[in-house]
C-alpha cells in the first residue's frame, strides 16, 4: 500500500508531462494562425492560380 501512495505521489511531483503538453497548445495556436492567415489574405487562390500556371509551363515544354 506504501509503494502506491509513493508512485502517486511521484506522479503527482513530476512536470515532464506538462512540458509536452505546453507544446501542444503552442501547435494548436500556430495551426488556428495559419488557417486564420489563408482565409483573411484568400492564400487558397495564389496557391492556385501558382499550380495552374506551373502545369502551364509543365505541359508547354
């Protein structure tokens, strides 16, 4: 019964869960603040209209 309350309470001490977790977050903001930047600056058309013109020259060569 000792050995429990000794691994609970080491579980409890231990932070090197919350530095994985802090990272997470930290992705999870970056990934809404690109998607916010494609919608506002409309990047889904200059990414297209891109491809559109190098499958132009692809297929013209």
């Amino acid at each position: 019964m000792n050995s429990i309350k000794n691994m609970a309470t080491r579980l409890v001490r231990e932070e090197d869960g919350a530095a994985a977790s802090e990272y997470a977050i930290l992705v999870a903001f970056i990934a809404v603040a690109v998607a916010a930047a494609v919608k506002l600056f409309n990047l889904g058309d200059i990414f297209t209209t891109l491809g559109t013109k190098v499958k132009g020259l692809v297929s013209g060569a």
